[in-house]
C-alpha cells in the first residue's frame, strides 16, 4: 500500500481517539465521564497511544515493505546479469578489480544505459532516493543517482570507512538481507543516509555483489509529520539509541535527523522498552503530553514519540473545543 494512502485511511480514527484519550487523562475520569458517555469512557482502552500507535504500524509497514522489495531484487536474474557484465566490462578493459573504475568511457556509458532502464524504473515507481549495484570487491558499477560514489572502490577506496561500505561488507560476510541505520554519507553532500540491502548470487550461490537501496527520507517524513489530530503544538518522530531523531521535526526550518537530541524522561522509558505516556517537561521546560514506544524494525534500534503542549490541550478544553483538537 502506497504510504499517502495508509496516512489517508487513518486520519479521522486517530484524531477521534486521541482527543478522547487526552481529555480522560488530563482532567480524570469524573469531569470526563460529564462530557463524554459511557460509551466514549469504554473507548479508552482502545484511544490510549492511538496515534503513536497508528504511525508505529505504518512505519513498521514501510521497512516490511523495504525488506521485501530489497528481497524480490537481490533474487532477479537481471540484477545477477547485469554485475556479471559489469564484471565483464572491468575485466575486458583491463582494470584492476581492487581499484576505482573508470567510468564514463563508450562502453560503460552503453552498459550503463542497458542495465539501468529498468533499475530507474524501480526507483522511480517506489521513490527511492537511489539504487545501488556492487560487485563482490566492492566496486560500485551502478546507481541511479550519479553521485560521487559511482565507480568507487568500497574495500580500499575513500569511501571505505562510510555506512554504504559497512553494509557491502556485511552482506558479503553474512549475505540474506541486512540495513544499516542513518549516518552522514559525503556523497550525498554529507547528510544522513540510511541504506538497505541483499545479497546477489549465482547459480552456484557464490556471492556476486549486492543491490542496496538509500531509504527516502521523504517517505518516512509524510508517515511522521502527517498532523491530523495533532493540534497547534504536536507532532510525531522518530529517534535511535543515541536519543538522536530519525525523522524531520515539523517545527525545524532545518533537517534535524542526526541534529536534534530528545532529552525527555519518556524516550529514556522508551529506550528501556517501556510504552506508555506521561506529562512532564521537554528540553526548553515547558509541559507536554509523551507518548512513546519502541519500535519492531528488524536491525534498527528506533523508537517513536508523539506529543503535543499541555496548554494547548487545557485551553481546547476551557473553550470546549477539545473534539475540535485537529482543526
């Protein structure tokens, strides 16, 4: 399922019981019970985290969804095909496999156009921020995008030490399906990069090289910053072990993966496994309402928080305007 379909189907739910939840719990069961009936009160066990709960499903959807397609690719004969010509071309020219190739020349730019069509078809049907192909030396032979790391030598080159060659060596150690979380990566003009990928065999199951892709950014922001029933002051990320954010916060006018650090006392609960919510302060001292979790994304310690200012929920609440939380 497309990711704006998924945010599309979950709005109206998400915004219904979150507002529920908020009001039971910041003024209790007595005054919520006035407002709301018996029904609504029953509702709870089912409103609490919805939201955060919601985009943790979708999330957890999106690398399923990366996991299988990175698995259907590293198992397509054209994939198996085409770094055995790009093999072909290295050796037929005499290059050292263990060196940089050199790219660009008549023949790379035709082999280039033959194996990338529908390799660019890929990427673009799934919007992939780009589509690597590397042989079992570590030579980078294909992408979609061109960057600097097309034709670079991920064993010995410069790039050795990235999270790009990282992965590359663990699938050729461990081969099946691997990624590798967000780390800032040169080529991409030294933002952060996050890269899934599987390894390529041939017939006999001897490793032949490795088809990656570069998670998009972009995708993972519209499940995260999608506001519906989030009020003036909410929001909901991503964040890894290190406390450091894995999505783009809505209220940064600059990107904030790798940047922004949460020091709330619920992603310390949410990095011990805890799930749950509280209210308490956030880094500049003012009280919010955090909803937080971990998350089930094979190879990737991450975890989500949802939260919005618990001003803006009393004030909803003064003015009776709490259903009307997401407007």
């Amino acid at each position: 399922m497309h990711v704006r379909e998924r945010c599309y189907k979950s709005k109206k739910r998400m915004t219904v019981f979150l507002v529920i939840f908020m009001a039971y719990y910041l003024y209790g069961p007595e005054v919520f019970a006035q407002t709301f009936s018996p029904q609504d009160v029953e509702e709870m066990g089912i409103a609490i985290g919805v939201i955060r709960e919601r985009k943790a499903e979708m999330i957890e959807d999106f690398f399923r969804d990366l996991f299988e397609n990175i698995d259907v690719l590293r198992k397509d004969t054209r994939v198996r095909d085409a770094i055995l010509e790009f093999n072909g071309y290295v050796n037929d020219d005499g290059l050292s496999p263990e060196k940089d190739v050199i790219i660009w020349d008549r023949l790379y730019k035709r082999l280039y156009d033959k194996q990338g069509e529908w390799l660019s078809d890929q990427s673009r049907k799934y919007g992939y921020w780009d589509i690597f192909l590397i042989n079992q030396n570590g030579l980078v032979v294909w992408t979609e995008a061109k960057e600097e790391d097309l034709g670079i030598n991920l064993d010995i080159g410069i790039y050795r030490t990235s999270s790009l060659a990282k992965l590359w060596r663990n699938l050729m150690d461990s081969g099946g399906t691997r990624i590798i979380d967000f780390e800032r990566y040169d080529p991409s003009g030294g933002g952060p990069a996050a890269f899934i990928g599987g390894a390529v065999v041939d017939r006999n199951g001897e490793r032949l090289g490795a088809v990656v892709i570069q998670i998009p950014i972009d995708q993972i922001n519209l499940i995260m910053q999608e506001r519906d029933g989030m009020g003036e002051t909410g929001e909901a990320y991503l964040f890894g072990r290190d406390f450091l954010m894995r999505s783009d916060s809505i209220f940064w006018t600059q990107p904030s993966i790798l940047e922004r650090k949460i020091e709330a006392e619920a992603a310390r609960k949410a990095v011990n496994g805890e799930s749950g919510f509280l209210i308490g302060p956030d880094s500049r001292g003012y009280n919010f309402l955090f909803s937080f979790q971990p998350l089930n994304i094979e190879g990737l310690d991450w975890y989500l928080m949802a939260e919005i200012d618990e001003l803006e929920l009393q004030g909803k609440w003064k003015e009776g305007n709490i259903l009307k939380l997401h407007k």
